[in-house]
C-alpha cells in the first residue's frame, strides 16, 4: 500500500513537472540586416505600454555585431503583450546617435517592424501578444 502511494506521488509530480515545462512561454527574437561589425546590438524586451514609453525592461541583450544576423532567446517570460526595441549602437557611446533634426544615424527597429512618423514606432504598432513559443523577426532600418 505504501509504494503505492509513493509511486503514485512520484508519477503526479513527474506529471507537474511536465506541465511547467509546458507552460513557459520563450520569445525567440532574430535581428537581421546587420551590416557593420563595429559596435554592438542592444536588445530590450517591454512588457507593457508604461515600460514602453519609459525606462526598464523585463529581459536586455547586449550583443557584439555580427554581419547578417543575430538570435537572441528569452526563456520563462509570463504570458502577456511585450514589444521590443533595438539599436545597433555602431560607435560604441550607448547611445542612438541623431542627426540635427533628430533623425536616427545609427540602425533601429521594433517588433513587428512597425516604424513610427516623426518619432518612435507606438506602442499600439510594436506590441505583440506571448503566449507559448514566439519568433519575432526583426530587420534593421538604416
């Protein structure tokens, strides 16, 4: 009766422990169109439209550039609408360089390639919904 049980405890945690595995969402994101190996790609991860429009984020990469492309994985992020923000920071300064106008002279993007007028892309535009595995695939503009 006892290894009953004990088999019996064993093989419901086994069952938990399949299903956490289940359970967690990863955000796969691949930044492609690198075309300076100077510098590097910084990748911030946003959950929500507060952090979006301000400062912190849930998950940030920080990359060498490569040539072509890069990949990045975010494992165990709670479902929900993230967005993220890139830069390739050429010279090195942790900064997106701008011309006199404000114009960006170094390559950015956001998720779902969304592009802003005069400004950012909007949150509205960027956000997209983690649920499970997702692959945002993300090109530079330059």
């Amino acid at each position: 009766m006892k290894t009953s049980n004990l088999i019996n405890s064993c093989l419901f945690a086994a069952a938990l422990g399949f299903h956490a595995q289940a359970a967690s969402d990863t955000l796969t994101i691949v930044i492609e169109d690198i075309r300076e190996v100077s510098g590097t790609v910084q990748v911030q991860v946003l959950a929500g439209q507060a952090q979006f429009e301000g400062d912190g984020a849930v998950a940030q990469f920080l990359e060498p550039a490569v040539e072509g492309s890069v990949t990045l994985v975010a494992d165990d992020l709670p479902p929900g609408e993230y967005a993220i923000r890139v830069m390739h920071d050429v010279n090195g300064n942790d900064e997106l360089d701008a011309n006199f106008v404000g114009m960006p002279t170094e390559p950015y993007a956001f998720s779902n390639n969304a592009k802003g007028q005069f400004g950012p892309a909007q949150w509205k535009d960027a956000r997209f919904a983690l649920e499970g595995d997702v692959t945002q695939v993300i090109r530079l503009n330059h």
